[in-house]
C-alpha cells in the first residue's frame, strides 16, 4: 500500500509556503487552524486530514496530485489531468463518508421549516385580526423574521452535522462552511460537541421566530392599557427586548452545550 513520506510532505509544504511569502500562521489562519498544526507538518509529525487537502493546495499554488506526490509534475502531461481529477473525486468520496447524509435530503427537516413558518403565519394573522397596526410591526418583523428564515435555511439543510477530523486535532474557535461564519468565544469546535451546538442552533430557528409575535404582542397590549400605569414601555424598548432575547437566547444555550461536551 502506498504511504506518503511525512518528511518529504512537510519540506514540500514549507518550501511553497516559503515561496507564497507566508508564515506558518498566516498559512493556518488562511485554513482556520492552529499554527502548531502546520508546524507538525512541516516537521513530518503529522500529516492535514483528506479534506483539507484541496484548500492547501489551492493556497500554495499546486494541484492536489502534486501535493500528495511531494514535487511538482510536468504542466504539459494530460495525464496530470486526469490523475487530478481522480484525486478530487477520491477526497469528495472520503468527505461524503466521514461527514454523513446531506442535511437536505431529509424530510424532517423541510418539515419542521415548514411546520414553523406556519405557525408564524398564524400568529401574525392573529394579531391582525386583534388589530394590530402591520405597519406598525413591520420593523420588527422584518429584522426578527427574515434573519432567522434564511438562518433555519441554513442550518436544517446545509450545515454539516460532523466537522473534518482536523477539528478533533486542532484546537480551532471557527466554522466555516458554504460562506457562513461563526466563532464561539472561549468554545474550541469538535466532533464532540459540535451535534450538541447543531442541535442548539436549530432550536434557536424555530422558538425565535414563534416567540417573537408572542412578545410584540404581549408588549403592544400593554402599551394600550393606559390605566396600569406602564409609562417606561414604548415600541423602541419592545425592540430593544426583542433584540436582547434573541441574542441572549442564542449565545447562553451555544456557550453552555459547547463547554459542557468540548
């Protein structure tokens, strides 16, 4: 079976960091890493995991054929093509693997989406039917709906249920996946408690945009009874009371899960 020569891998990666004039942490920073995980390879401790050997080889300059044959191939050989493709198509076997099934071919979680907005719908009809001004509560339900809609989107059909194995061996604080970005602070990201911070995330999609009619509603009653006196409450602190419970029922339930399981 052919093994790659940790060695001859890592003198090869730290030539062509050297040649793209980075340093070992500007290299990590680039691939959401630890600049001790790239200094493991450049010393032949360690090798990257499979996934993310098409970002490394992009950043340096090379194909991932080239990289994992620890020298750079003739550019004029078709058959480097090909052998690259291959190699691609090897790494997106091996991520579909260790990853699991795509969150968008499941259909609960359309289901839930679906079953949330709902009930949304409901409420807001609800509160039109109660008399509430919808120009009124248009601000609100503009930043508080459509946020958290196109945010369920995300994380029910297309964030990854499990991180690459280089999570589990690097002390990493940040996701990135398909442009979205996100950092826990004091949370180190791993296969241990990343299903617990999944699972926190899709909560927060589905209470938030029900709770949200509840509390616009509640505050407005209180707003029209003038008899009990509630002269510190107007609609920018019903805003302002919106904005801080989705946030802090966001981040508690995020920082609680990812220390509690990291």
């Amino acid at each position: 079976m052919y093994q790659i020569d940790k060695e001859k891998f890592g003198t090869f990666v730290a030539n062509l960091r050297k040649e793209k004039q980075l340093t070992q942490k500007e290299l990590a920073e680039k691939l959401f890493l630890s600049d001790k995980a790239i200094s493991k390879w450049e010393r032949g401790l360690s090798m990257p995991d499979i996934t993310i050997l098409t970002p490394l080889a992009d950043i340096l300059g090379v194909t991932v054929a080239e990289l994992l044959q620890c020298e750079r191939l003739p550019q004029s050989s078709m058959q480097q093509q090909q052998v690259e493709e291959l190699v691609q198509k090897a790494i997106g076997l091996g991520e579909e693997k260790n990853l699991g099934k795509e969150p968008w071919k499941r259909p609960l979680h359309w289901l839930v989406l679906l079953g949330t907005w709902v009930v949304v719908a409901v409420e807001w009809m609800t509160l039109l039917w109660l008399k509430y001004d919808p120009q009124a509560m248009g601000f609100e339900m503009q930043t508080f709906l459509l946020l958290p809609a196109l945010f369920g989107c995300f994380v029910w059909l297309l964030i990854q249920e499990r991180l690459p194995a280089y999570y589990d061996e690097n002390q990493i604080r940040y996701y990135h996946h398909n442009g979205f970005k996100m950092n826990i602070p004091g949370v180190n990201l791993n296969n241990s408690n990343w299903p617990y911070i999944v699972k926190a995330l899709r909560c927060w999609t589905v209470y938030l945009p029900i709770s949200v009619p509840l509390i616009y509603g509640a505050g407005h009653w209180l707003l029209l009874q003038k008899g009990l006196g509630i002269l510190w409450l107007d609609r920018s602190l019903i805003f302002w009371i919106l904005l801080f419970w989705s946030l802090l029922s966001l981040f508690l339930p995020l920082v609680y899960v990812g220390k509690k399981y990291e």
